[in-house]
C-alpha cells in the first residue's frame, strides 16, 4: 500500500529556539511504499501470496531506493524464542527480496520478536506474525515552526496542513498561535493556514539547511459579514465551467476553511472573463457564471457541507479584476469563483 509520508526519526533534533523557524533537522525517511507479509504460527517461510507481495514490491523501485525489513512475532512463547523467529523471518523476506532483484547494499534488516505487536494480544494472532517493508529514500528533514496571528498580530488558535509529493502532515496550533512540522529540506511544500472565523491563506515553502530564514507569521483575515476572498488558484478552463488541472488542488483547501468555520455561511460568487458590455440574465456568459459557482457548491455539498450554508450566483462580466486583460493570465484571472460572507455568529 502506498503512502504519502513516513517519518521515522532517526536522530533527536536541535534544542529548541522559541523563535526560529526552523528549530532543528532530522534524519528520516520519505517512503514510497509500504507492504506487510504474514506468516503461518512458528512458520518462517514466506508463502506464495508473501512471494508474490515482494515482487511487487522489488518490481516497483524507481530510482536508488533503500528497504527496510522489521520481523514481528505474536505473544505465544519465550521472548528468547520470538526474538530468534522474528529474525528468522526478515532474513528469509530478505533472500526473497535479493532472489528478486532487490540491490543488497539498498537494503536494511532489524527485528523485534514480540516487542511490538500490531494488535495486543496474547494468544496466537496472524496480524502479528508479519514482515513488515518499507521502500523510501532517506532525507533530510526540518523541524519547522510558525504562528497564526490575526491581522492586527494578536495570536489566534488554528491548524496548518502540509502538502508535498509525498506528504500530508496535517497539525494543530496552540493558543499562541504556534504549530510545527516536519518538512523536507529542499523540496517545494505548501502551507495551508486556518482558524475558525478567518479566511485560509496558502504559499509554497523552500526550506534548506543552513539558510536562516524570518520567523513565519500567517497573518489571517477576518471572514466578517460582507467581506469577501478571492481563491486563489481556482480558475476555470475558457468558456467552460472545467477547472483547469492545476486548480483541481485547491478544492480541499476550500473545503478545510468550511469545515474550520463550521457556522460560516457563504454566497459562492461565480465570474467570466467577456471584456465587453455588462451581460445581464439570460445571456450566455451571466449562465456561465452561475454555473460555474455551482459547481463548487455542489463539490462542497458532496463532501458534507450542509446546504443551509451555502448558496451560488453569478456576476456575469461585472466585477472582472482586469477589465481590458493583456494576456492569459489577466484573462484567466477574470474567470473565478470568490466566497462572499452571509453569516458569522
């Protein structure tokens, strides 16, 4: 099964500084994949499914990837007796695992016999007489901080998400406003900045090591009655109600900020990109833009949003932030949906 992100913290980080934004880097792993082989009650020998599942695994190896193999045992006799099968079984997963074309030197083996069962028990459990393997490629990582603050700078309360190729790391701020991550050093992540009652704000981070850099402030806006937001990078295809590929993204991101605000309800404002003379109801770019407001109100509504909180219009070429655009992204900018504020309790 594939994920996203593993980290396994290899070294303790740096002692912590209250107010840098990076406190400290660890060594850990990006994983590509994980799989769990299980085994027979005192058995070592990998059966046809488990030899099928190392194939799998060795035959999907892009790149210099390394392997790590952890052997687990049930609870059912010694720990000396455990220890001894649970090492069995990583070096007989490793020989399966080489025999299929897996580079030795790319490969790691540990075990712990019952020392950390998957499920607690202490009778005879299959989903504890396993394998376990990892392919990933080890990196280095930071140990990130940043605050939310409203905009006049008092800290609020909120949560961040990380997004990167292989990570979604999603925590919590306290009530200073202070959260940490940990993200890879020299690989585009994006940040996503929410707080109950505020408008989200997202931007991509670069981190490296060595490069001091500002303490990150995220300073939100109030998502009052009347105000609105622009979402940004949600843009649709030119006289379609498509979203451009790139945009697809920011779809979850406008989720989060409703589930965030559970009491928010919004007008989801739809807009075309038609530099000409105001079209009013019942031409053809004032449908577009009903349209298109509707197809992220019915996004939101699939994903649990109750309807009560929600409604759509159309601005037809009314509001365009460029009304004589120059080139493609003016134009793509006029073609957009906003988030207007009904209501905050």
């Amino acid at each position: 099964m594939r994920c996203r992100l593993l980290v396994l913290l290899l070294l303790c980080s740096l002692p912590c500084l209250l107010r840098t934004q990076v406190i400290g880097y660890v060594d850990s792993v990006e994983v590509h994949r994980t799989d769990t082989i299980y085994f027979e009650f005192g058995s070592d020998v990998l059966d046809a499914t488990a030899i099928e599942a190392v194939n799998a695994l060795v035959a999907d190896r892009p790149g210099a990837l390394e392997l790590y193999l952890e052997g687990h045992t049930d609870a059912v006799g010694s720990d000396w007796a455990n220890d001894n099968l649970a090492q069995r079984r990583s070096e007989n997963t490793l020989a399966s695992v080489l025999a299929a074309g897996w580079p030795e030197a790319s490969v790691e083996i540990r075990h712990f016999g019952e020392a950390r069962l998957a499920v607690r028990s202490e009778g005879r459990e299959r989903r504890n007489r396993r394998v376990l393997l990892r392919s990933g490629m080890p990196r280095r990582y930071a140990r990130f901080r940043g605050q939310i603050t409203n905009e006049d700078g008092k800290p609020i309360p909120g949560g961040a998400i990380a997004r990167s190729q292989y990570l979604k790391d999603t925590v919590r701020a306290d009530d200073q406003g202070y959260y940490e991550l940990v993200l890879p050093l020299e690989k585009g992540v994006r940040l996503d900045v929410y707080a109950k009652g505020h408008f989200f704000k997202s931007q991509m981070l670069v981190l490296s090591e060595g490069k001091p850099t500002p303490p990150l402030v995220t300073k939100l806006a109030p998502a009052v009655v009347g105000s609105k937001m622009n979402i940004e990078d949600l843009y649709f295809v030119g006289n379609q109600t498509n979203l451009l590929v790139e945009s697809a993204p920011t779809l979850p991101r406008l989720l989060q900020f409703m589930r965030t605000s559970p009491d928010l309800r919004i007008e989801l404002s739809g807009h075309v990109n038609n530099p000409a003379e105001p079209q009013g109801p019942g031409t053809w770019s004032y449908n577009l833009a009903i349209n298109r407001a509707k197809i992220i109100h019915d996004y939101l509504v699939k994903f649990g949003i109750p309807k009560r909180r929600l409604t759509f219009k159309g601005y037809s070429n009314w509001e365009m932030v460029n009304p004589k655009p120059k080139n493609k992204a003016e134009m793509r900018a006029n073609r957009r949906v906003e988030i207007r504020v009904l209501e905050m309790p």
